[in-house]
C-alpha cells in the first residue's frame, strides 16, 4: 500500500504463485479474520482476485468483502503499481506498491496515519 494512502481503511495484498492473500481494515463494518485467501488471474494489465475461499470457519459470506477484485497494473519509474478499476489510476493515495520487506504479521506498517 502507498505510504501516502489516506483515510480509515487500507487493502494490502500478497501473491503467491497461484493464490493471493488479502488484508483490509476499514473505519465502518466487523472486524473479520484475515488474511482472506483465493486464487488470481493476471489478464493483460489487470489483476482478477477470485472469490475468497481460504476462510476461517468464523468468517461468514456476507464478511468477505473485497474493496476491489479487479486491480490495474501499470508501471511507475520505481516499478509496478496497481490501483482499483474504481479509482482514479493516477490517484497515488489509492495505489498499492510493491513492499520487499513485507511482513503478513503487520501488512499495513508503511501507512503514516496508522502510526501512534
């Protein structure tokens, strides 16, 4: 996720080779566990999140909400992006960045607004 995202919710994404891992949080709605998990799809410049699948047994249907399952890939002069098929592609504040030293015990610590 961009460092420079704003707001009360976030999304942050890990691929694997064949599924993705999927954390958000969000200022409205239940808390769910997560990471929620499914299989993808790279088509083009788009990255296709299937349904999720890999739930724990106390998450219902109805909390498996994605802010986005449709993501658009483009390359920046520092490398790829990807910003929702909903969002204004040069929107950084809405772009999810590649993060090397990326942590699934704490997917969102580069978001300045989460800090104490």
């Amino acid at each position: 996720m961009s460092s420079v995202w704003t707001g009360y919710m976030g999304v942050a994404i890990a691929l694997t080779e064949d599924r993705y891992y999927y954390w958000m949080y969000s200022d409205v709605g239940n808390a769910t566990e997560q990471p929620f998990t499914g299989r993808y799809e790279v088509r083009g410049d788009l990255l296709l999140l299937g349904e999720p699948s890999g739930v724990l047994e106390n998450t219902s249907a109805d909390d498996l909400r994605l802010y986005s399952s449709t993501w658009r890939i483009s390359g920046t002069q520092w490398g790829k992006k990807l910003n929702s098929t909903g969002d204004r592609t040069g929107d950084k504040a809405r772009s999810l960045m590649p993060d090397f030293q990326f942590d699934p015990k704490n997917p969102f610590r580069n978001q300045r607004s989460l800090r104490p």
